[in-house]
C-alpha cells in the first residue's frame, strides 16, 4: 500500500467558521510523525502557505534529522524523517503524482458528516487493501478543512464518534484513531 498523510493548515476554518490559515503545532509534527511511521505511511506531508510556519517545520525537522536530536533519539528521527512541507494540498498531491506515476486517491476527514461522498470505515479499509492506487488522506487543523477541500476530495471518512455527543478530539487524536481504524491490525483488536 502506498499511504500518504497530509496534516492541513489552510484552508482551515476557525470557530465563527472564517477560512484561515492556522499555526503549526510541534506537538502535531511529532505525534503524526510517529504515526505515519507506525502505520508505514511513505510521507506526511505538513501543508501550509505560510513561510515562517514552513521555516518552523524546517527547523524542527533539522533538529531530529540532522542535528542534535538525531544522535539523541533514532525512532524520532525516523519518524521525523518522513514530514515534507507543502504550500497547498495541490502540490501535495502533485509530489504523490510524481512519486508514484498516477493521482493518489484523496480522502478527506471531517469531524461532521459528508452527505453523498461519506465512506464507513470498513469501505474505506477494503478500498485501501484492494485499490492498489497510492492513497492520501488529508486531515484539518483548527476547526476543519473548509467545504471546498473536502468536496475536491475522493471520500470523505465518517467522523470518529465517541460515546458521547462530545466531537472536538485533537487532530492528533484523531489521526491516530483513523489511521488504526484504517490500516491498523485488525486481528488485534481489542474489545
């Protein structure tokens, strides 16, 4: 399988639903590198137009890749090792392209339903084992991904739904929950 994760800052909308670009979060770059390494992911790509928020990402990364950190820690480096910056998700997709010969199949997140272009869990498992296309699954910062992102998306993934009524997980929860729902292994599950 040819897994790509993109971790989205704009466009984002913020809470009065205002289309923004939002900041990168180190707390976000290490966790969802470290999920992309253990879910096998080829890239996680970090999206944003902003220079000095891709300087920040470019910093972090030289730091665990070829700095310090990465005499200090070899698994952070190995997982840090996979983010690249991006300014759009276009270009994103545009690396993917070149890499893998053919347009991956996008996926989008979204922590409201999808009416029409939803896809459950167990469709979107199926279309990951048996597709054979690279697959990128884009994730929103801030208050999600705007309408127009999700709709040029292939599917958009059904939300994670807890027990509760309560949806406002971190996007790192999320994105370790999705990507264990979708690639994770299966005959392990507990419960």
């Amino acid at each position: 399988m040819h897994l790509y994760i993109g971790l989205v800052h704009y466009p984002v909308y913020n809470k009065n639903s205002d289309i923004i670009a939002s900041a990168v979060t180190t707390l976000d770059l290490h966790d969802i590198s470290r999920v992309a390494r253990t879910y096998d992911a080829k890239k996680f790509f970090v999206v944003t137009p902003l220079e000095d928020q891709q300087e920040l990402v470019g910093r972090v990364k030289k730091h665990w890749v070829e700095g310090h950190g990465a005499r200090y820690n070899e698994h952070r480096k190995s997982a840090i090792e996979l983010v690249s910056v991006t300014p759009s998700v276009e270009a994103a997709k545009t690396v993917i392209s070149e890499s893998e010969g053919e347009d991956p199949l996008v996926i989008a997140t979204d922590a409201s339903k999808t009416e029409g272009r939803a896809i459950s869990y167990e469709k979107a498992r199926e279309l990951l084992q048996k597709s054979g296309r690279a697959v990128f699954i884009i994730f929103g910062t801030a208050w999600g991904l705007d309408r127009d992102t999700i709709s040029r998306a292939d599917y958009s993934l059904d939300p994670v739904y807890g027990k509760t009524d309560y949806n406002h997980l971190s996007v790192r929860a999320a994105a370790a929950i999705i990507m264990d729902r979708l690639v994770g292994r299966e005959n392990e599950v507990v419960g």
